[in-house]
C-alpha cells in the first residue's frame, strides 16, 4: 500500500465550529506533515511530526492544533477559523527525517470556511 | 535558508514536441532536489529526485531532469510531451530549520505545463 488517504475531501465550516481533518497512511513511514496550500501556489508547511513527536511548527496559529495518536494517523484540529484559512490541506509522509526521503501526498482535504 | 525558482509561470508545448520546465537553486552546502507534479484538484505525486551521483535523474512518466553545478539548475524534461502532461509542476529542495531538523520541502512557485494537441 503506498497511499496517503485523507479525510472528508471537501469540508465547509462556519468560524465558530470545530472539525478535525484525518489523514492515514500504511506504508510504516515514521514522518508525517501538515501542508496548507492556497490556489495556484505552491504548499506551505505547517508542521512535521517525526516517530509521532511534534518536531517543527512554522509558527502556525493556535487555531490550528495537529495530534499524532500513532505512526499511521495524523489529525489536524480546527477551532475557530477565519475565512482566510480556506485552502487546500495536504497531508504527506516519509520513510524517515533523512534529507534523501521524499515525500508522499494525499490528494488533500478542501476546506471552506464561511 | 535554501530556495528554488521556477522563472517560467507557464510553458506552453506541442504534443510530441519535447519540453523543458526550468529549476534553479540556491543551497549552502549539497544540494537535495525534487520534482512533483499536481493534477487539479490533486494532492502533489512525486517524479524524481537528485541526491548525488549522475547528473541525469530519471523519474515516473517518461520524464528525467538534469542536474547542472556550475548553472545551479535543475530543469525538468520529457522527449515528447503528452496532452495528459498538462499539469502543475513544483521543483523542491530540502530544506531544515535553526534545530539542524531536515524534514522540510521548500517548493518553487510553480510552472503550469500546458500542452496542446
């Protein structure tokens, strides 16, 4: 299996909902990340989970909370968004934290925010 | 930090014409590069990398890239294109951050390839 799945596909969400976007993958990579990507450029990181520790946040605002509850399973929290935040959410892995990996991309999670 | 440039926002070929889509980097240190490409609506699918070695990288789909020092290049290539091929293409270098983690991906800004029939 070497797919990253993510979780709905498409989400709308009103500021002051919480929903949470789930992204899975089975090939026993041990790195994970969160990529927020608006139309036409290129993705952002957001943050990186390596062996299911939180080892870079780009300065993400805490309206944004990622969980990883084990080495298959990434989540991404929402609370409390701002319309600004509709983008297109990509969730990818990697074997490992070497320089040498790539990565691997779900198809991403679009979310709208009214 | 390391950066990529893609100079073109759009290329524009013939249907079995070859194409080039351009990457130029800027790293301290060796340099780590990567090709994905994006299908709309379309999370990024991965084509090829350099890492160290030969110059001319081979990759998914026909395509291979050519890793130039001296012109701090990187250019994307397919000896004959596909409508198919019409797509969204990033270039990407590794990147890290002030703790030394080398887990990130800084990406160009992209280059849509359009190719007509």
């Amino acid at each position: 299996d070497t797919e990253v799945t993510q979780t709905p596909k498409h989400l709308v969400m009103g500021m002051t909902n919480k929903k949470s976007l789930k992204c899975e993958q089975h090939m026993g990579h041990r790195a994970m990340y969160w990529y927020k990507q608006k139309a036409k450029k290129p993705p952002e990181l957001m943050f990186v989970y390596s062996y299911e520790k939180l080892s870079i946040n780009e300065s993400v605002p805490s309206r944004f909370s990622p969980e990883c509850p084990n080495s298959s399973l990434l989540n991404l929290h929402l609370h409390a968004l701002q319309p600004e935040d509709s983008a297109l959410y990509l969730c990818a892995s990697s074997p490992g934290t070497g320089f040498t990996y790539e990565q691997y991309f779900g198809p991403g999670t679009r979310l709208t925010v009214t | 930090a390391q950066s990529v440039a893609q100079p073109e926002d759009q290329v524009n070929v013939a249907e079995g014409n070859p194409l080039t889509v351009k990457c130029t980097y800027s790293v301290s240190g060796n340099p780590y590069l990567f090709w994905y490409v994006q299908y709309p609506n379309r999370g990024l699918q991965f084509l090829l990398k350099y890492i160290t070695g030969d110059n001319l990288v081979k990759g998914s789909y026909g395509f291979e890239a050519e890793f130039n020092k001296s012109q701090t290049s990187f250019h994307l290539k397919k000896p004959s294109a596909l409508v198919s091929d019409s797509a969204l293409y990033f270039c990407a270098v590794r990147d890290w951050d002030d703790n030394n983690a080398g887990n990130m991906l800084t990406f160009g800004g992209g280059t849509r390839l359009m190719v007509k029939p």
